[in-house]
C-alpha cells in the first residue's frame, strides 16, 4: 500500500503540472490575440481618421486629397444640366432677401428646401439647404471656383412669382381648438417675421400636385432643420408634417398653417 501510494503522488503533481501549464498557455494565446486585435482596431480607426469618402463616386482618398480630386475629376460631371424643360420646380418665398423654396428632386413628390440667391447689393449670399450641395459648393469655393452652383439655385430663374401675402389675423387663431400658450406664440412669431420685413407664410402648390400643399413658414433662426431662417410644413391628406419635429408632435410652424 504505501509502494502505490508513493507512486501515485508524482504522477498527480506532474498532472497539476500540465493542468497549469496549459491554462497559462491558453491565457497567453488569448492575451496575444486581444492585443493583435486591439492594434488592428486602432490601426484601423488611425486609417478611417485620415481617409475619407468622395460625395460624388464613392472613392475612398486621404482628406488631404479629397478637395483637389473633386475639383479636377468631376469639375464637369458635377455642373448639373439644367434648362427650360429640365429645371426644379420653385417658387419666390422673399424677394427682398432672395430666398425661394425649390423642389428637391425633379422627378416624383416635389418636397422642398430653401435655397437663396442674392447678389445685390453688398452683402452677396447663395446657399443651398442641401447637404450635398452645401459640401460640394463649399469645396469649390475653398479651391477659388466660386461659379459653380448647384442644380437647385440653378433652377431659380423658372421659379414662379411670389404668391399675394397670406396675413394671419389673431381672430384666426381663436377659431383653432390651439392652447391658448400655443396661440401666443403663433402671434409672436408673426410679430417677429414684420420685424425683419419677412412673410410669415407662404403657401405653394406645385403644378400637377393634386393632393399635397407646401407652407414656407418663417423662423427667423438658424436650425439644422432651417439652415436659411424657415421651415418646410407639408399638408398631404390628414397629414401635417413640419421639418422641425416628428409628426405627432405639435409646433407653432403647424400652428400657423
């Protein structure tokens, strides 16, 4: 009994032995990895920093190069074609400060943003709501091209005429079912828009739209949602949409409509 039980004492401790040496084995081929992977994700994140994707073909070239490219290869491809026949459907919402409300796209529903071209007079101001045209515009105008203009202010010249002046009288307001917090603010905001010489609204109904309406509403602030001072509300149906808030939510833009 005690030839087995000295025999059998070594061969538990070598067995320990591996146990021990295999789970430090294991655990320095997992630390290995994560630390493999953790550089590869931080090299990865270094290369996104420094790389970027071209708006117009996708391209993925360093920052660095990124204006120049866009100037020299798609100089021509991004001048949009517009004409007479092919244009964005428009209209003057403030002559005096040049701003017009412009389809975004030519083809299909014609939901609007702002755009504004205006030229006389010292302070000169063209811009475009859209974020594509906005970079690209702004790329050009970085690399000295400052004629290039996007397909939306391009459109400007068909726009149709700026529509009679809708006034809002507050006994307008008093027969909405309006809180009468929400009320007030619909008249301090019209206050506000005769204080800068701006309509407060203006409505617009693009030729063969049968069943939707569009209201440039006045703001007077600059917003992610109105970078030119106003805001989109669009009647479609029962439908009430504004591009300041979801569309469950109320908003004195929807006030004013």
């Amino acid at each position: 009994e005690d030839a087995d039980q000295g025999t059998s004492t070594p061969v538990t401790e070598d067995a320990d032995q591996d146990a021990n040496s295999t789970h430090s084995s294991v655990s320095t081929f997992h630390t290995n990895a994560r630390q493999l992977r953790d550089r590869a994700d931080g090299e990865q994140a270094k290369i996104d920093r420094l790389h970027s994707s071209c708006r117009v073909c996708k391209k993925v070239l360093l920052k660095k190069n990124l204006k120049r490219h866009i100037s020299t290869v798609h100089a021509a491809s991004t001048q949009p074609k517009i004409s007479q026949t092919r244009h964005h459907a428009g209209i003057s919402v403030d002559p005096k400060h040049g701003l017009y409300m412009v389809s975004k796209s030519i083809r299909g529903l014609p939901y609007p943003l702002h755009v504004r071209l205006h030229i006389a007079g010292p302070e000169q101001h063209i811009s475009c709501e859209g974020e594509y045209c906005d970079d690209v515009g702004s790329i050009f105008s970085r690399t000295g091209n400052v004629a290039w203009q996007c397909d939306h202010i391009l459109s400007i010249p068909y726009a149709e005429a700026t529509p009679p002046v809708a006034v809002l009288e507050e006994c307008d307001l008093e027969r909405t079912d309006m809180k009468r917090e929400r009320k007030n603010d619909c008249l301090a905001l019209k206050r506000k828009a005769e204080k800068a010489g701006a309509p407060l609204v203006v409505p617009w109904q693009p030729a063969g739209t049968n069943d939707a309406f569009f209201f440039s509403i006045y703001d007077g602030e600059y917003h992610y949602w109105a970078k030119l001072g106003r805001a989109v509300v669009t009647v479609k149906g029962n439908t009430v949409n504004c591009t300041c808030c979801k569309s469950w939510r109320p908003c004195v833009h929807k006030g004013i409509v």
